[in-house]
C-alpha cells in the first residue's frame, strides 16, 4: 500500500495547521517510501532542501539520496552521499554502517582500491 502511504504523507506535509517538524518528517518518510517505485529526480525534488549542513534531517535525506542513487544506478552519486554521511561526524552510527556498507559495495563498481 506504498502509493496510500505516499498520499497520507503528502497530506500531512502539506497541512498548515500539522507542526512544522512532523510536516518535515512526512516528506522525508514518504520519500523512503518512494525509493522503489519513484525516479532519482523525484526524490531529489522532495528531499533537497534537507541535505545541508546543520539541518537536522540531513542524515536521513542523504541517506534517501543515496538510496535512491544506487537504484537508479548512479553510483557515484550514491557514493557522494555515502561519504558526506561517512564524513560527518554527527551522523548516527546505524546510518553511518549503513553508508560505509554501501561504500564498501560501490569500491569495484567505481574501481577503486
């Protein structure tokens, strides 16, 4: 029920009178849920604005990026989010494994050593 959930996020995000921080968090969560079936520019487009130092929901919009980048088989796009998350140091540690795994698995991809 993926497309319900995205119109359910949606709505919230979109409610002026739903605090701002859970409007922010809908987007974010229906940009996970988009991953599977959206383009690389659509969640783009949702998630953008989040991806900036000190914004509190960087982590989970590079995270969202870089999902999204390895689907749609950018891989050093996927790889560029996974190191902003690996390079910052406020990024949680569960997201942090979690893009290092990534790294690790675009090393041969990109031809790296």
């Amino acid at each position: 029920k993926s497309d319900e959930a995205i119109k359910l996020y949606d709505t919230i995000a979109a409610s002026a009178g739903t605090a701002t921080p859970l409007r922010d968090l809908a987007r974010l969560r229906a940009a996970y849920v988009s991953i599977d079936t959206a383009s690389f520019a659509d969640i783009s487009a949702r998630v953008k604005d989040f991806d900036a130092a000190g914004n509190p929901w960087r982590h989970m919009a590079r995270e969202i990026l870089m999902l999204s980048a390895f689907k749609a088989g950018d891989h050093a796009g996927a790889d560029s989010q996974a190191q902003a998350i690996l390079g910052d140091p406020e990024a949680p540690a569960p997201l942090r494994q979690r893009a290092g795994m990534i790294a690790d698995l675009l090393l041969p991809i990109l031809g790296q050593k």
